[in-house]
C-alpha cells in the first residue's frame, strides 16, 4: 500500500468520549422523528438529520434504533468539532378528540398490537400519513 493511500483517521470502532457522548445524547434526543410505515416494518429519520435512516419492525423499534443512530451521528459530529443541528420546534400544541369508551378500547387495542407507544403516537401517524398521502 502506497503511503498516500493510507487511512489516517481514528479508528471507527472505538466508544466515543463519555462527556461527548452524553453532550450528543441530551442533543440528538431532542430531535423529531418521523415513522413511516412500509412493507415489513417501519421507516425512521430526523426533520433535524434527515440522511439518518433506519428500519425496524415496530414503531417502538425504529424509535430506539434512530435515537440511537442520531446519537452516534451527533456525537461524530462533536469529535470533528462540527456543529450538529438544533432541535425544529418540540410539539407544544395540543388537540383534544372526544371518544366513547368503545372508540378509546378499541383505538388503543390496536395502538398496542401495532406496536406503538400510547394512542397518541398511534393517532398522529395515522393522521400524518393520511394527511401526506391526500398532498401527494
């Protein structure tokens, strides 16, 4: 191997910094993460990072892996001494839906069944993907 060739970067798959890593943890777990369900599973990113990508089987899943991956990505980030991305406006409005008790069973049955955290989460995909595939 000729010298010009050669990596001279840190090795990749050695743990990050406890400090960095928890700098990039309190950053990367205010981002907003998008679920899209798909065929065999789910479909993860950030609005903040949108190149992070990740799959999974569930909801619940696919949250954990892109938290995760948006960590390692920020953290990365921290180590190159590059600014990662703020965090878009955190949910601050509120809407309230009136139920009949066999309405809320029933949506939070399935809610669980299809591996979503609570009703809400299950909800608001529901609407956001009926809402983006009206707008298509």
């Amino acid at each position: 191997m000729s010298r010009g060739s050669r990596n001279t970067s840190k090795k990749a798959d050695r743990p990050f910094d406890k400090t960095v890593l928890g700098h990039a943890r309190h950053i990367a777990d205010q981002y907003r993460i998008i679920l899209e369900r798909e065929p065999g599973g789910f479909t993860a990113r950030s609005i903040e990072m949108p190149n992070v990508i990740v799959h999974g089987s569930s909801p619940n899943q696919c949250e954990k892996k892109a938290r995760e991956a948006l960590r390692i990505a920020v953290a990365t980030m921290l180590e190159q001494r590059r600014t990662p991305p703020m965090s878009v406006n955190k949910r601050s409005a509120q809407v309230n839906v009136r139920l009949t008790a066999e309405e809320k069973l029933l949506l939070t049955e399935t809610a669980k069944r299809e591996g979503f955290k609570g009703l809400s989460d299950f909800i608001r995909h529901l609407a956001l993907a009926h809402t983006r595939r009206r707008s298509a």
